[in-house]
C-alpha cells in the first residue's frame, strides 16, 4: 500500500456517480432487504414463535383436552372456532409487533451508541426522506411477519376446528396488510425518537403488550359490547383497525367495524403518524 | 432533480461568514461556536486546531449538514448547507471522530452500499469497493464486520467510504484520536497521498504536530472563535514567533523579574501566582535570570520549561493559558 495507489484509486478510477434521490433511496432499501437475508433466520424465528405457539395451545391443545375454549361464544359448535377468530388476530398482531420493533431497534442503536445513523445521514437524500425510507423498510418486514403467520394460523389445529376463511375481497386484504404494515412503521418511528432509550424495555411492558392484550386478538371488537367502556378505550388502539380490517377480509361472517371505521383511522393514522414520526427523526438527527 | 447553481467562486471550497451555533439549554444555552469566518481553497490542506470542546466538531457538523447553524451562513463547493443540505452531501465525504460504520454490514458491503447511495450502479460500486480495499490494504479484511477491526483498519475504512463517490471536499474530525503513534503516522501517510492529489481536505485536530504536519493552512480555534489563521511559518512567524518561558517558583514571583519588562527583545512577562511565562524572540540566558532573581530574593524553582515557536506557542500567546489546560 502506498499514497500513489491509494490518491489513484481514491480519484483516478472511480465511475461517474450520479445520484438521484430515487437512486438513493432505492439503494436504502437494497441495503435493508440485505441485511433482513442475512439475520432471515433469527428474523424468521422472532415472528413465528409466538404465534405458532399461540395457535398450538389454542387451536389444538386445548380442543383436544376438552376445553371450552376451542369454540367462540359459547363452545357446542353454536360459534365460529377460536382458530376462525385468530387467524385475523394473530396476523394483525404480528404486523404490528413487527413494524414497531423493526424500527425501534435499530434506530436506538443508530441514534446513541457511537451515532451510527451518521452513515445514512450523510447520503445524498433529505434527513425527513431518510425517515420514511426507514418506515417503509420495517412496514416490508411486517409485511413479510403477517404472511409467515399465515400458514402457522391456518394449518395448526386440532381435527374439526379448522378456521373457516373466506376471502372474497383479495385487494382489501393486501390494502389493510400494506397500510397496516405501514402504520405499525411510523407508530415505531415515532416511539423511537420520542422514548429515552435507556427505557426502552418498558415498550413491552406498556405499549406492546397491552397493546395485544387488548388489540382484538383474541375476539372481535362487536363482542366486547358487554363492557362498552372498554370497547371504547380500545378505539385508542391503532391495533385494533388493522385486526377489524383483517376479519373483514378474511372472515367476513364474524362481525367487524365497518371498512370507513378501520379504513379511515389506517390511513390517517399512518399520515399523521408519519408525518410525527418523521419530525421526531429529524430532530434527533440534527442537533 | 436539477443541480442548483453555485453561489461562490469554484475555486473556494469552503466558505463560512459569521457562522454560530448555540446548543439549547439553561442560561442561554452552550455557545459552541460564536461567529466563524473561514474561507478554504479548492485542493487546499485546512485545519482546524484547538482544544477539545472549541468547536471544532460542532463547526464540521455544520458544513456537513448533520448541525443546524443559529447564526451566519456557510456554504461546501457554493451551495448553502443550510438551504442545500443535498447539494452538499453529493459533494462531500465526512470521516467522523466516532466509528460510524454500518454495522449490519461487513467492509465490503460498507463500501458498496455508499456507492449505491451515491448513484452508482451495483456493479460499479462493488468495482469501486474491491479497488478502494485493496489500495488502502484492507483487501484480507472484506468480511470482516466493523465490530472485528481494529481501530486503524476501522478509520481506513471510513476514509475509503468516505472516498467512494469521489467526493470534492473530505472532512476529516480527529481522524487520528485514539490511535496509536503508528498507526497515526500510517494514517498520515494515506492523508498526504490524497492532498498530493489534489483532494480538498478539511481536517480537525487537537495534536498540534498533526496539523504542523499535514496541513497547508490552520485555523487556532478556542471558545468557538478563530483566534488566528495562516500557514504555520506565517503563525509562527506572528503570533507565535517567541519562545515562551515558563517558571514556577517556591513562592510568589519574586520583585526582581519585573525588570524584564523593561527590556526591548522581552516581549511579554506574565505573572500569576508563583508562575512567571515569559516571551521573547531572544531566548538564550533568560531562564538563566528568571533562576538567578529568585535566588536573589531567596525564593527557589519548582518547575521550568522553555517551549520553542510551535503552534503550542501560537496557542499560548493568542490565550494566555496552556494548550491542554
């Protein structure tokens, strides 16, 4: 190694660059799916564990000890199967985990330890840009963790208690996934860049899983009618639209909110969480 | 997206006018940098030299995009970093102080996926990265991750990335702190390859030899102000041109040194406490009087140095205080 060899190639050989910011952010985004084939495996084993395991207790262990909890509302094959009701739930829930904690954590290592962000934040594309291209990059990844999710809900199950699925609407279900992989996104931007990092652990304990807990996971938001203080406080919860647009996707028959219900709060939802989102990021990107 | 005009000559690669940065907090808030004035020329060596915590790092984060100025205007190859964020980072490549390399990535992919940002094609950057790694020696290291470097490899390899598109003006903030003796001097090695070739490079630093070095022209910074500029004989040669004297004695200063000031090559006599610092352009026998009027009066020498012009002197005689105080 010598200067000579280093100042030619730092400047001799080198091809045109030509940047755009499509070029930019595109080349961001190669960036992530790479890094995404390179920890498939353990991404892989973090969205399907939990609810592979769920549908296992639920939909197979449980009907076969004879519990009652295998059919909903009531058991004695009067309601839809509890395997019917989670295959919404289960899928909407992992879109969301995953769209939060795909952006979270890695931006709180970006942002503290050693300022990695610096790298990105230095290409040639505006710091707000650089924001959504880190939304759309985890809303692939919670993309991608509601479709592994699918075969684990619908094939897991006990002998009788199959979900019953019945997409009629195939573009509702790929536009409530999408915007629903996109609102979990921002929502993790924004959580990102507004939560001191050194608290991050208490994401689980007071966002995410009250968050599922109360999400509709587990039963459609119609059937909480019963505790009707609840089933307004759970309008809060951004979880809640993505499950409801889900059932009306996927299983029609059970009662869901109606599509300007859940419609409306996604996309608005992902607007304004994205546009403070966004904010958030490039406050704590700039000094 | 169209390409904004320059506002200033191309032969000026730099330019700041009155620029001030004030970090928000109780009292006003941290002034780090109070109204700089720089101007660097296309090709030229710049540093900046001052202590830590004199702005340096806040004045480079500024003409790379990453600080927002409060005050003045800067601008990188003519375009505002403030109105042109975009315009600017085309144009520049930043080595930071910290390890700032992508960490999800190995050296390779670190290298590649800058060129990818800046417009390359895949196969275009993944050429350029083989050849950058294999100048700078880091070819045996292409897997590694940044994790698995040591500190010179790591720094070489921002350097490459920072080299990737070609960039018309490199930043370089501390790029030698931390490491060790050697690896510095190899790391200046690789710097004056690049100058020799006409590569633009703004540098901080806090070793003065560093920048005695390797740099065409410094600015002394303290206190988030230039205190002087120049090429380092033209320092020397002004601010910096005594020999400053320091001795501290037993005891406070004894009367007798205070005839000094009466003498035509004494420049300065600075007293406070027990320490006399004495400036001249006549050192020789100085020290030997500054002893001799403490044993005068009978007070004895605790400690005594005699520093030759350097930029250290520069610093001491435009603040009065020592470099590393």
């Amino acid at each position: 190694m010598t200067a000579t060899t280093q100042a030619a190639a730092a400047a001799g050989a080198a091809p045109a660059a030509r940047p755009t910011l499509a070029r930019t952010f595109w080349a961001m985004m190669a960036r992530e799916v790479r890094v995404l084939r390179k920890s498939a495996i353990s991404s892989f084993a973090r969205v399907i564990v939990q609810p592979v395991l769920f549908v296992f207790v639920f939909a197979y262990v449980l009907p076969k000890v004879g519990s009652a909890g295998a059919m909903f509302g009531g058991g004695g094959g009067r309601g839809p199967s509890f395997s019917t009701i989670l295959v919404p739930g289960l899928v909407g829930s992992s879109i969301v985990t995953q769209g939060i904690m795909a952006v979270i954590f890695p931006l709180v290592m970006e942002l503290t330890w050693q300022r990695s962000i610096t790298d990105r934040a230095l290409a040639p594309l505006p710091v707000p840009l650089l924001g959504v291209q880190k939304i759309v990059a985890a809303a692939l990844q919670a993309f991608l963790a509601g479709l592994l999710v699918f075969p684990a809900v619908l094939f897991i199950h006990a002998s009788g208690q199959g979900p019953s699925i019945h997409i009629h609407n195939w573009p509702l279900l790929v536009l409530v996934m999408v915007v629903g992989s996109l609102l979990s996104a921002a929502g993790g931007l924004l959580l990102g860049t507004v939560m001191n990092p050194q608290k991050m652990q208490m994401l689980f304990a007071l966002i995410l899983l009250p968050m599922s807990m109360l999400g509709c996971v587990y039963y459609p938001w119609a059937a909480m009618d019963h505790v009707r203080w609840l089933q307004i406080v759970t309008l809060l919860n951004p979880m809640v639209y993505v499950n409801e647009g889900l059932r009306a996707a996927l299983t029609p028959q059970i009662e869901h909110m109606p599509f300007w219900a859940y419609g409306s709060v996604l996309v608005l939802g992902t607007a304004a969480l994205a546009w403070a989102g966004t904010r958030t990021f490039t406050k704590r990107v700039l000094t | 997206m169209s390409d904004a005009s320059p506002q200033a000559s191309p032969d000026t690669a730099v330019r700041t006018t009155g620029l001030h940065k004030t970090y928000p907090g109780p009292n006003g808030g941290v002034k780090a940098v109070q109204g700089i004035d720089l101007e660097v020329a296309a090709g030229e060596f710049f540093g900046l030299l001052g202590p830590n915590g004199a702005g340096k790092s806040t004045t480079i984060g500024m003409l790379t995009t990453l600080v927002v100025p409060t005050g003045g205007r800067a601008s990188v190859v003519g375009f505002d970093v403030v109105k042109d964020p975009v315009q600017v980072k085309r144009r520049i490549g930043m080595v930071s102080q910290n390890n700032t390399l992508d960490n999800d990535l190995n050296a390779f992919e670190n290298l590649e996926f800058r060129g990818r940002y800046f417009g390359l094609s895949a196969r275009d950057a993944r050429r350029r990265a083989e050849e950058l790694l294999e100048a700078f020696g880091l070819a045996e290291r292409r897997t590694g991750t940044p994790f698995e470097m040591s500190g010179g490899q790591a720094k070489r390899l921002m350097i490459c990335r920072a080299l990737v598109h070609r960039p018309e003006v490199l930043f370089l903030d501390e790029p030698t702190a931390g490491l060790d003796p050697q690896t510095r001097v190899n790391l200046w090695e690789v710097l004056r390859g690049l100058q020799a070739d006409g590569q633009t490079i703004v540098l901080t630093t806090h070793y003065m030899e560093e920048a005695e070095a390797l740099c065409d022209r410094v600015a002394v910074v303290d206190h988030g102000r230039v205190l002087a500029s120049g090429t380092v004989p033209e320092l020397k040669g002004s601010a910096g041109a005594d020999t400053v004297i320091t001795v501290t004695y037993d005891e406070d200063v004894p009367d007798g040194v205070a005839k000094l000031r009466e003498r035509e090559d004494i420049g300065r006599v600075e007293v406070s406490g027990r320490q006399v610092r004495v400036f001249t352009r006549t050192p020789d026998g100085v020290l030997g009087e500054l002893v001799a009027a403490g044993a005068a009066a009978g007070v004895g020498v605790s400690d005594a140095a005699q520093l030759r012009p350097s930029l250290e002197t520069v610093f001491l005689t435009l603040t009065g205080r020592d470099y590393r105080e």
